[in-house]
C-alpha cells in the first residue's frame, strides 16, 4: 500500500522538541545592529473581526448576515507590501534536483521536471523565483529559507516596479525563513498579528507573484492549525512544523508571500502547496508559517545574530497518530490509546523537563494554556520560546492532571542565548565532521582529510559546493584531520577562507569564501 506523502513517521526514533535557534545555518547570517529597534516587529493587534458574520436562526431557519466580507480593503493594504524575489547563483549545487522536496511542492519554474539542475547558470538569468513581505518601513522583508537558498544576488521588485538589491541578513532552515533587507526609507509594511487567535473558518487572503505575476491576491478559509507535512527534515533535524492550511490558491512564485486576515493583519509566510501530480501546481491546499513563529525568528536574527533554539528535553510520541500509537504498542508492549496529546517517550538528562519532575510515560495536554491535540502544536508552541524562557506543561499521570513549570534549554543544556561569538567554527561553517578510516584514506588516495557528515543548507561549506559525503582536505593551504584542525585554523578568523576538497567521486576541487 503506498503511503501518503503527507504521513509523519514519528515512530523509532526519539524526538527532541525544538524551539527555534541554536543549530542554525549560522554561516548564512549577517549582524545588522547591536542594539537594533524591534519596534516595527513587537506589534501584535487584539484580534478584532468586522467582517459580518454567517448564521442561521433557529426560529426562522433563514440565513443572516448574506453579504460576504469585504476583503478590498485588505488587499489594497497587503498588495503593497509584498515583493517579489528573483535569486541569482553563480554556482548551483550539482547535487540539486528537480526533486528537492520544495520542488516537489512548488515545481521548478526554470527546469523540466526531471531533469538536472545544471551545474552553471547564466549571470543574468534567475534560477529562483518567490515573494516576500515587507515587516518595517525601512526595508526589512522576510521570506522562505528555500526561495534564497544558495543564491549569490537577491533582487526585490516591489509592487510599484522599483527594484533593489537585497541583503541576507539571516536565515533559519528549521523554520524555513529567512530575513532580508533593501536600502529604502518610507515602505508600506504588515504588522504581525498573534497566528495563537486565528480560527478555523476564516476569511484570509493569499498574496504573492505565482508564475511571475506581480501582486497576484486569492481568497480562502483557514481549513486548518498546527499541520505537519514532514517537509523541513530533509534539510533540518529538527524542523519546527506547525502549519496554517488554507484553501486559498498558491502557486509557484507564491512562496515566502503573505498570507493575511480580513483586515489585512499578517497570519503566517505561505511555504507548501499540496501537489500529488507532482507538477507542484495547486490542487486544493496550502500552509504557511504562523506569524508567531516567523515573528519570533525574524526577532532573534536582528537582535542576536543568529536564531535562538531551545528544547523541551523529551522523547515524544503523537498519541493523535493511530497507526503510530499501534506501532509503538506493539513494540514496547503498552496499551496507549489514540487521543490528543503527547506521549513522553524519552527523558533527555540534561534537559529542562527532567529538571522539571516530568517522567517517561506523561501525556501531556497543555502548554501555557494551550491544548496540545497532537506534535505539530507542541512543535509550534515550543517554537516561539528561547533557552531560558519557562513554560507550564500539563500532563495526565495516573489518570490525574499534574502540572509542571519548566525552563527551556539549549541543545548543550544551557539556559543563556547565544551570540554568533559563542558558536564554535563548525557551527559557522554549518557542518559537522568525522575522521577518516584508513579504507577511505586508501579508497581515494589520501593522507589526510574529514568527512562531512552533516551540511546546513545555508551554511558556508554547502554555499561553496560541498555536499554531506564530501571529504575535506585543506583550510588554507593547511591539511586537516579533525574538527580541531579547523578550529584551529579558523578560530577568530576574518577574512577568505580557501578550502580544497574531494567529491564522492574522487574529484578534487579548490573555493573560497569568506569568514565575517
């Protein structure tokens, strides 16, 4: 029996629940400001609903309230403050398909399905193409992680036809977005509006460019929360998946676009399309990043340098899964039964819910209030905390309620944020490494070299060609055989970084690229 595309398999390994930070693609990320004004993005607006409302009276049985809502106003709003975004690259990753899993979503508008991505593209021509949305008025956008991944030049149009350059200033693959910035005072911009107070049943409004054209507004319902689709693990670990789904249409080149309520308030970053033909065209659904968590990434980027991730601690199960609740049953002989909730799987020990007096076996059903139904709500809850941040967890144990106040941490069990100085060389490279066995060294002729092991796609290493598999050779002229030969070298380093590498296939290759 095939399975659907959109099953998550939460069974056999242990989950660790991430907030957003730590384990970023640090080499990707520029500081702007060390005490940047985050005015512009600590706006939540009260829920308010004006649009008039459908009913039916018990007394009459007719219909009250027949004229739809006028969403004019929140498109004329929206429509000036979404951009389009063309991405350019020198160098394309030859490893990159026309079946990424973003490609499967969206389609590949400059290759046939299939085929290739070729190794070089023209200077002048893009090889991406997506939106974005302003969130200040002097310039700052946000967008999805894959619209900008690998691009060497970022051009923004926006609605008026006026065309920048813009700056990556951060990005984050396990949330899937990424902050930019243009030179211009004066924008039209969206607020944030708190994604915890949207409701199944609403009027939104989908804003972007699909195929290319410009300011394209379409209208749905949020048919809805806290979606998981399993799309962000092939880049990330430990993806932060808790989408809005929308009927509203989103198409190529909608990506990183605005997705907004009846009064034009910004709800979430459209970022999947459900596509099962596989031409990454439309077909019913489409989810998008809550502002919460988009808020919450854009935050730390401008304030710390790099996102701020932080975890539960805990092993979990997602007891709203049947099949998953009858695997892990049947492996572990238990009698769970399907529900909403979580199951606590695993009790990390240096994590903030040992500390706390959570146990394995706890189901827990609310986070600071809100009903966990199933892990794409704990994932999103989760997600807009930091390492230090505390949260009241709730769980069933022995058929009770009990309650527990714990602090978040990081992945090394540290309660402090981090600043792009706190990250070791790896972290900013955004790879991690293994030494050489003596086969490897015989099987490619080598005296020396490590193996990356893990890639970030937006990390340093990645941008300049090196794959996961890849050995590297030499850091400047100098050979290396452990992480600490790179950190050696490398430590407190500014400047272009040379490296010399060989491919699966044994060729070697000489970039560069430059440490800040």
């Amino acid at each position: 029996m095939k399975k659907n595309k959109f099953e998550i398999k939460k069974i056999g390994s242990y989950i660790l629940v991430g907030a957003i930070g730590g384990l970023i693609s640090a080499g990707a990320v520029t500081s702007i400001s060390k005490n940047p004004n985050l005015n512009d993005f600590e706006i939540f607006k009260n829920p308010t609903h004006n649009e008039k409302a459908y009913f039916t009276s018990a007394s009459t049985n007719s219909v009250v309230g027949l004229n739809p809502p006028d969403l004019t106003i929140a498109a004329e709003k929206t429509v000036n403050a979404v951009v389009s975004v063309k991405c350019y690259s020198s160098y394309v990753q030859q490893q990159r398909r026309s079946l990424d899993p973003f490609d499967f979503f969206f389609g590949d508008p400059f290759n046939s399905q299939g085929q290739q991505r070729q190794q070089q593209t023209p200077k002048d021509s893009p090889n991406g193409l997506g939106s974005g949305v302003i969130i200040s008025s002097d310039g700052y956008i946000v967008t999805n992680n894959h619209v900008i991944d690998g691009a060497d030049k970022i051009e923004i149009t926006l609605n008026n036809q006026k065309t920048y350059t813009a700056t990556l200033v951060g990005t984050d693959i396990n949330s899937d977005i990424a902050l930019l910035k243009i030179d211009e005072k004066g924008l039209s911009f969206l607020n944030f509006y708190n994604s915890d107070n949207v409701r199944i049943g609403e009027w939104v409004l989908a804003v972007g460019n699909p195929f290319g054209l410009t300011s394209t507004v379409t209208a749905g319902i949020i048919s809805a929360k806290g979606r998981s689709l399993d799309l962000l693990r092939s880049n990330s670990r430990s993806p932060i998946e808790s989408f809005i789904q929308t009927d509203a249409a989103v198409n190529p080149g909608n990506s990183g676009g605005a997705l907004v309520n009846a009064n034009g308030d910004l709800i979430g970053i459209n970022t999947a399309i459900a596509s099962h033909s596989g031409t990454g065209t439309f077909e019913g659904y489409s989810f998008a990043v809550p502002s919460n968590i988009a808020k919450k990434v854009v935050e730390d980027i401008r304030k710390y340098g790099l996102v701020q991730r932080g975890y539960l601690g805990i092993g979990a199960l997602d007891l709203s899964d049947d099949s998953a609740v009858k695997q892990y049953n049947s492996q572990n002989k238990t009698n769970y039964k399907s529900q909403e909730g979580v199951l606590i799987t695993d009790i990390q020990n240096d994590g903030g819910a040992k500390d706390a007096g959570l146990k394995k076996g706890d189901i827990i059903k609310q986070i600071d209030g809100t009903n966990i139904k199933n892990f794409p709500t704990l994932s999103g809850v989760i997600g807009e905390k930091r390492p230090g941040d505390q949260v009241k967890v709730t769980v069933i144990r022995d058929n009770s309620y009990k309650s527990f106040n714990v602090r978040i941490k990081d992945a090394k069990g540290g309660t402090s944020v981090k600043t792009k100085n706190d990250l070791s060389v790896a972290e900013k490279l955004g790879a991690e490494f293994q030494e050489l066995t003596d086969d490897q060294k015989v099987n490619y002729g080598l005296e020396s070299g490590i193996v990356v092991t893990r890639i970030d796609s937006n990390g340093k290493l990645k941008l300049a060609g090196i794959g996961e598999g890849y050995i590297l050779m030499e850091v400047n002229d100098k050979p290396v055989n452990s992480e600490k030969d790179i950190e050696k070298i490398l430590k407190n380093y500014k400047g272009t970084v040379s490296v010399r590498y060989v491919d699966p296939y044994g060729r070697i290759y000489r970039r560069g690229f430059k440490m800040e």
